[in-house]
C-alpha cells in the first residue's frame, strides 16, 4: 500500500511539474474590473505566471474545503467528546462501586470476581 501511495505521489508531481512548464506566460490579475476600479481609485493589478494562479487557485480551493469541512464537523466533534466524558465518569463510578462491593471480602476472591 505504501508503495502505490508513493506511486501515486510521484505521478502527481510529474504531473504539477508538466503544467507548470507548460504554462509560464505572464497573465494580469485584476481585483476589480478596469472600469470599477477606475470609479473607485483602487486598481491592485498583479502580474504572475499562468501556473502560479492555477496550482495557487488549486491550493486555495484544498484550503477552503478543508476549513468548511473542518467548522461543519464541529458538532460531531463536540456530540464524540461529551460522549467519551460520560463513559469515563460511568467507568470510574463502576470501579467505585466494585471496591465497595469488594470491601468486606478476601482479596484472592475480589481478584477473581474483577477478572470475570
């Protein structure tokens, strides 16, 4: 398994790099259209390689994802912790109540009762 990972690691590298040579021309960036920007005295330009806007826009997209995933599954998360807090109080509350079960009796028998 960790060989076909590795693999496949390797083809998307060649892959990247493929792109990113295949598309080096200078594009322009603009935040805003030219005539809004004009209208508003803010006109941010940004000239950058073709392959740095897709892998970059890639990378943002992963990025995004990654964070609304992260905020939706909040409330499993929170609903799995709760759940793992009780089973702890409930599991310390049973080891409580075996000793005193087990107060009054010989050793070897409380062993043995705890082990079955």
């Amino acid at each position: 398994m960790r060989y076909i990972r590795y693999a496949f690691l390797a083809a998307l590298g060649v892959v990247l790099i493929s792109v990113s040579l295949a598309n080096r021309e200078i594009v322009t960036l603009r935040v805003m259209p030219e005539a809004m920007s004009e209208q508003l005295g803010m006109n941010w330009v940004v000239s950058l390689p073709l392959f740095i806007v897709v892998l970059g826009g890639i990378a943002a997209g992963l990025i995004i994802g990654f964070v609304w995933e992260w905020l939706r599954e909040h409330k499993h998360r929170r609903e799995a912790s709760q759940k793992s807090r009780d089973v702890a109080k409930l599991e310390r509350e049973v080891v409580r109540l075996k000793g005193e079960r087990d107060q009054g009796k010989d050793e070897v028998l409380a062993i043995l009762d705890e082990a079955s």
